[in-house]
C-alpha cells in the first residue's frame, strides 16, 4: 500500500502499488490494460507484466482465448484494438496466447511465472508479427522530428514512431511551444500552433514541415533591435494594454506567488540576487507608453533593487504545518491583489516576511505582460543560482551563467513576432481561428449553482476535493484525446 503523512499527523492512503509500473515517466496501471483486452470477443483472461531492463522496459500481455471464440487471438488484431482505445504508451509491446494462465495454489495469478516467460518472449520477438517494441523512422526528417519529441517530452526517442502524438505522449501547450521553436532551429520553418495541435503525430508534422519549406522562405531569425528606436509590444502585450487601457489598473492579470524558505537565509545576498535578475532581464524593468496600435515597450536602466523587508518573528507561532498568523496572511493577500501601474512600473515586485530566524516567505509578484508560466521556471532556477553564486562569491558568479545578460529579450522578441506574423502569415492564422470559432457560444454555458452576474468579475473562490488515481488517469487520457 501507498500512503503519505499530512501535516497535521493523519495518514492519507493513496491505493496499492502491486499493479502500478512507471515506464518512460508514465504511471501505468496494467489493470486498466487487462480490462481492456477482457472486453474483447476473442479473450477470456489477460494479464500484462513488465519485462527487459532500464530502457529496454517493455509492457507485455498473456492472453487466454475465449472458449467458442473462433480461431486464436491475433497479436497485430489485440495491438490494433488497444491502440484504438489506450493511450500509446499504455499499448504492450509483446502479446502472448496461452491455453491457460499460470497460477498459484491458493488461485491468485502467478506473475512471476510470467514474468519469466515474458523476458524470453521480447527477446525471441520476431521481427514480422506485428508487435516491434521500437517503431521505425527510416525517414531522415521524421527521425530529426522523433528526436525533438523526445528532447522536450524526455522520453526515450526508440519508443517514438510515425503514428506517435505527441499530445498523447504528455505534452501541452507550453511543450508545444518548444517544440515549435526547435523545429524552428532544425528545419528555417514557423509551424503555427494551430498546425501542431491539428498534425500532432511525428508523420503528418513531416508532411507539414515539408510543405512549409517548399511554400515560403523561412523567417529570419530573432535577432537584437536598436534600443534607441520605439519598441514595439508583442501581439500579447498589445491585447493586455487595450485591456488596461479600457479597464484601467487591476489585479486581473497579476501573477503572484509565495516562496517558504527554511533554513539559514542571507536576506542582504538575497536582494543582491534579486537584484542581479532584474538586471539580467529587461522585462523586468519594463513599464508601456502610447496609445494602442502605436504603444510602445520603455526598459528602464538597471539599478538597485529594493526588497521589502517584513519581520513578524515576534509573533505566536504555531506548530510545524500549522496556519500562517493572521498578518502574514493578510500581507499576502494585499501583496498578490495591489495593482501593477503599466505606465511607471515597475511591473515586478518582491517582499520577504520573516516568520522565525530561520523561517522566511518569499512573496514575488509580476504583471502578466511581460511574464508567463514558462518564465516562473526560468526566474526560480535564476534566482536560486545567483544566490548560491554570490554566497560562494566572485568566482562562482563568473562560472554562473548568471555574469551577463542574455543575447536576446522580450522586446526582441516582440519586434520579431511583429514582423514576422503580418500580412499573408497573419492572414492565414485569423482565418484559421475564425473557421475552428465559427458557431461557438459567447459565454460558457455552465450548470451554475448561482446566476451569472450581469458583469465580468475576477472574484474567484477555491473548492477542494479528491480524485482518486483512476480519476487522474481518466482525466489525463481525456485532455490527451481532445486537446
């Protein structure tokens, strides 16, 4: 059994793990695969185990045929059928008929008996049946594109095929994204998104490279502008402006988030750190002027950072795990709903509240134009690297990465997007989105417990419950099969 403590001393049990296995950084439970293959006509009993080792770890499935069914279940049929209703990477490998399944003298199934017999089945697989464990990708640009998914999914490239999605694979949005650019980098051509999520297998994304490199000359590439010239703001930045221009200033679009650091902490080289990242980064320092379409990005010169300062340590502390105090509660809220002013900026904030000598909130705060999901990632590895750096001192700073700032910036970006995606190319895009938008309601019609309020607001509130394990899992296949 699997279980977790929670903080206030109770254990949350979480199911068994007899039948789970992780493969390829998927959390399989083989139980899902051999009712899947019981509800064929052709089987009486299934049973899926794992074989082989480290990489070479594949799923395979014994079978017992149904008594009447006629003839012996196909493997090429079983692989086809579960492909058609599982996930790719849940499809076993190798796919073995047995009269009977082998069991134990209490009647429980002797997996260890298959087990054994799996191994020297995948080994003496033969290579026309039907059941290859690695598809092949003969062709040069699918072989490259095969490569790419596995670079940003991190899976392991021999499992990827011609047929392999790689939504279903696990990637989302901001996968997406990178796989776009390193597409970009390997074959000069933009595949849109829109493309991506309507070709998301390894062949018909070829299909579509090589359309695209035939149509129309490559972009160039991103590139440094002259800072002295009027920066323009990207097609996102452009959007959020009109918004604050209607709307005026609003937490709408603030992202806000907590750091609980416990331990030693070197508050002084923490807003060094800090520091050292607004100027490594001009998006951080970014504020906007003009009126739309003509607006355009101002960078500030770097400077010193000021971090707010909080000390709450003299206040009653409550057991490990316990609520925060009432005042750090009410300083993170005011932190995360204060307004960013687009016009003076700054557009990026941080405070320190300090619960204990050795307990500390980190509040960080940034407006959406000019930050995004990806960029959180970038600014904790960021900012952990330079205070590691600068504890250790000069020499560990030059050896960063973190010494200077990147080659290229959001408003590098922004002056690319703008004329790259013009003319033709954004035509094409808007007619896209219009045809897939086409008939769509323009609100979200909902069984709501209350009645719609009559304006839009960005109160919000949190309901929490469970979901179990099958739950997750179902919920994951559903987002993979519809996008």
């Amino acid at each position: 059994d699997l279980a977790r403590w929670l903080a206030d001393g109770r254990i949350l049990h979480l199911g068994r793990l007899d039948h789970q296995v992780k493969l390829r950084g998927f959390r399989i439970e083989v139980g899902e695969i051999e009712t899947a293959l019981r509800r064929l006509p052709e089987v009486q009993e299934a049973a899926v185990v794992t074989a082989g080792k480290g990489d070479g770890r594949r799923l395979v499935a014994f079978v017992q045929k149904r008594s009447g069914a006629p003839g012996d279940p196909n493997p090429r049929r079983l692989k086809e059928s579960l492909a058609a209703t599982l996930p790719e990477y849940m499809v076993p490998a190798a796919f073995t008929v047995l009269d009977v399944l082998p069991v134990l003298a209490n009647s429980k199934l002797n997996r260890r008996a298959l087990i054994a017999r799996a191994e020297t089945d995948l080994a003496a697989l033969p290579e026309d049946d039907g059941t290859e464990a690695i598809p092949n990708l003969e062709d040069p640009q699918e072989a490259l594109l095969g490569g790419l998914f596995a670079e940003v999914l991190e899976v392991d490239a021999r499992e990827i095929g011609p047929g392999s999605d790689f939504f279903l694979l696990g990637g989302n949005s901001l996968a997406a994204n990178r796989l776009i650019t390193l597409i970009r980098d390997s074959f000069g051509v933009e595949i849109p998104l829109a493309e991506l999520f309507s070709r998301p297998t390894v062949s018909s994304l070829r299909t579509a490279v090589s359309r695209l490199r035939t149509e129309e000359p490559p972009p160039p590439p991103p590139r440094p502008v002259d800072r002295s010239q009027p920066l323009p703001l990207s097609l996102a930045q452009r959007r959020l402006w009109v918004l604050y221009q209607v709307e005026g200033p609003s937490a709408d679009y603030n992202m806000a988030g907590a750091l609980e650091l416990r331990g030693a902490l070197d508050t002084a080289v923490l807003e060094q750190a800090l520091a050292r990242l607004v100027a490594r980064h001009e998006a951080l320092r970014t504020r906007f002027s003009g009126r739309s379409p003509e607006a355009s990005q101002v960078v500030e010169e770097a400077g010193a950072f000021v971090l707010l300062r909080v000390d709450l340590s003299g206040l009653r502390q409550g057991s490990a795990g316990a609520e925060l105090p009432a005042p750090a509660r009410d300083l993170l809220a005011q932190h995360a709903v204060t307004p960013f002013d687009l016009e003076t900026g700054p557009l990026f904030r941080a405070a320190l509240l300090r619960l204990a000598p050795e307990h500390h909130l980190l509040l960080l705060n940034v407006h959406h134009i000019v930050f995004d999901g990806a960029s959180a990632g970038i600014l904790l590895r960021e900012l952990s690297g330079l205070y590691q750096a600068l504890l250790e001192g000069p020499e560990a700073i030059r050896g960063s990465g973190f010494d200077s700032p990147p080659s290229l910036q959001l408003a590098d970006f922004a002056a690319w997007q703008r004329e790259t995606f013009r003319g033709e190319v954004l035509g094409r895009q808007l007619d896209f989105w219009k045809q897939q938008l086409d008939g769509a309601p323009e609100t979200l019609d909902l069984p709501f417990r209350q009645r719609r309020e009559r304006s839009r607001s960005p109160r919000g509130a949190e309901v929490a419950f469970r979901l179990d394990d099958r739950q997750v899992e179902g919920l994951r296949k559903l987002a993979a099969r519809t996008r």
